[in-house]
C-alpha cells in the first residue's frame, strides 16, 4: 500500500543538505550551490519529480564518472547576439545556469541573446531559467530535448524525447507569466515517483510496451509516454529536438542518453533566447500591458467546477508561498533516500518534521 505520510523540511535546511552531498561528490562549492539551488526551487514551486527526489540518481552518475563533476565551460561567440556553450558533459544545472546568464548578457546590450549548449545532461526543471531571465526583467524561450520515450503521432516504437518547454515574461503587480509544459500528458518524473511510493498512475498517463494503456507505473516505466493532444504533442517534441538537438550539435532523433538505463554521456542540448523588452518600449509600459493581461484573464468568468481563472505560472506561485511557510513535504520513500545518502556520503541528515513548520 501506498504510504501518505508527509514530513516537511524548510527549503534552506534541504538546500544544505543537498549542496553538502554534492559537494561530497566531487562539485565546486559554488556548483554544488547553484544546483542545490535549482533543485530546491523545483521542490518550493511544487515540481517535485524534478527536486531532491533525483538527488540520489544524479549522485550516483557523477561518482560513477558518467557526469563530470568539474566541466570546463567555454563559450564560443557566433556574432554579438548568439554564442554556443559546450557543456564539457557537466550537470545540466551548471551548464544550463552559464548559458542562460551569457544569454541575458547579450540582450542585456543588444536587445536579444541566443545561446545553444550542447554535451549537457538533464538540467531538471525548465522554468529554472525562465525565473533566472525574470529576475533580471527579461523574456525568455527555453528548448531542451531529452532520451526517447514518446513514439512519434502514428509510431509504435518510441524515438522523441518528452523535452519540456518553458517561456517567461516579467509584470509588474502581477505573478508573471511562466510556461512550463511537457509535449506528453505528463512528465516521466510522476510515473517514477508514484513508482516509489506504490501509488497506481492515472488512465491516459502512459502506455505499456505494447502501447496498451496502463495504470501500472513500474509497467509504465517499461512502456511509454502518451502525448498531449496527439500530434500536437509529438509535433511539440520533434521541435524540442530541432532547437535543442539538431540546431546546437547534440544528439537527437532517440540518440540521447537515458540517464536512468544508459552507462554512457547524454550529450544533451539546450537552446535559451532571452528578450529585452523594452528594445520595443519601455519596460514599464510592458510590465503595465502585462499586468492588463493577466487581469483580463483574471476577470474571465469561472467555467463549472472552477472557483477561479488563474494566470499561467500562478498555481506554482501560490504553491510556493505556502511552501517557504510550511516547509516542503516529503514521503516516507524519500525521507528513506535521505537517510541512506546521509549515511553512505557520511554527511548530515535533512532535519524533517511530520507537521507543517508553522503549525
């Protein structure tokens, strides 16, 4: 049975934990804080398949050298407004992280930045970057591309990856819209986290090798991923793969490494793009047109079955105020997780508590 006990952790406490074990595992202390960072954030805005859950699989490729640990990151300028980034088979976070912050440089002066990456790895949550050009006031396109796990529209056997796409604009008074959507129904990180925890998946989720649907998520997890509108899914994916995988020099087509069943590099591609907005006005008159937007959707009347029109980005928003409060919860399958990586790494346990920190 499926266990439902919670324990709750406060972000800064799992941010230590996870920092101390990465650098256990051989990282810098300031790329073992960027990703301890970046996966914290992911577990604060409610993405928990992409948060400390994979801590441990991360851990586990880097000490067995299929990750390095120290990459030697070297930009290479194309023109003023695009440069490509070769990862030098480094945590997607660190690489990820650098590529965005040289892409936010060029449109910082030139008013648009693009930056591919190539020879990454997996770099967790998508809208990690998006929030890292929204701190800075700046739109944002972000491709990667990812192991096959999707058949192409009509295909039986699988050979696209569920590659998410992220997209960000800044506001002023309002949450600011963030686009975080895989080209599957859902992310493979639920079905490995219900996996874990013994908890059956919904129908339509995912299919089993012999594309059967199933409710299964350990057959899941043999089988594939169903796409999000048919071909518009797949279409998706395969466009993941142009910007992320054909376009920079990563692998792509199914050629990607899966980090959880191959002893190889990824090689794994990224694409960001950033946008000044006020290249084309002010950006206070964006933030101000933005604000107007979301309040227009705001004002939309509720569908039946909805008690509101929320803006893309603000369940997480929400999600994450309540989580900086009460700290993050966790399952028994992971407190197990922490405890043994404690223990092996020899490095302090995660402090969790079975209530909520402000109750």
């Amino acid at each position: 049975m499926a266990s439902t006990v919670r324990y709750y952790a406060k972000p800064s406490d799992a941010e230590t934990f996870c920092k101390a074990a990465l650098v256990k595992s051989g990282l810098s202390e300031a790329d073992a804080g960027m990703m301890a960072s970046c996966l914290v954030e992911a577990d604060v805005r409610g993405v928990d398949t992409h948060g400390l859950a994979r801590l441990e699989q991360y851990i586990g490729r880097v000490t067995a050298g299929l990750v390095n640990a120290t990459p030697k990151l070297e930009i290479s300028a194309k023109t003023p407004v695009v440069a490509h980034l070769d990862g030098d088979n480094g945590f997607g976070f660190v690489v990820a992280t650098k590529a965005m912050e040289e892409a936010i440089k060029r449109a910082d002066t030139y008013g648009i930045g693009f930056v591919t990456v190539d020879h990454s790895n997996h770099f967790g949550m998508a809208a990690t970057y998006v929030l890292q050009a929204l701190r800075k006031g700046m739109i944002s396109l972000c491709f990667t591309n990812s192991a096959k796990q999707m058949p192409p529209f009509g295909g039986k056997d699988t050979l696209l990856g569920i590659s998410p796409f992220a997209a960000g604009a800044p506001s002023n008074n309002e949450v600011p819209y963030i686009l975080d959507m895989a080209p599957s129904v859902v992310a493979k990180g639920k079905i490995r986290r219900a996996a874990r925890r013994g908890e059956s998946i919904p129908l339509g989720w995912a299919l089993d090798k012999d594309g059967n649907p199933t409710t299964d998520a350990n057959v899941a997890l043999d089988g594939s991923m169903a796409p999000i509108g048919g071909p518009k899914g797949s279409g998706i994916a395969i466009l993941m793969d142009i910007m992320a995988g054909v376009l920079t020099g990563a692998a792509f087509g199914g050629e990607v490494g899966d980090q959880y069943k191959e002893k190889r590099p990824q090689n794994v591609g990224h694409s960001f793009i950033v946008i000044k907005p006020d290249v084309f006005m002010s950006s206070e008159e964006f933030r101000a047109r933005m604000d107007t937007l979301a309040q227009r959707v705001h004002g939309i009347a509720p569908a039946p079955g909805f008690k509101e029109v929320l803006f893309p980005g603000e369940p997480e928003h929400r999600l994450s105020e309540t989580r900086k409060a009460e700290g993050i919860p966790y399952a028994d399958a992971e407190k197990e997780m922490f405890e043994n990586m404690a223990k092996t790494l020899g490095i302090p346990g995660l402090s969790l508590t079975p209530t909520p920190l402000n109750s």
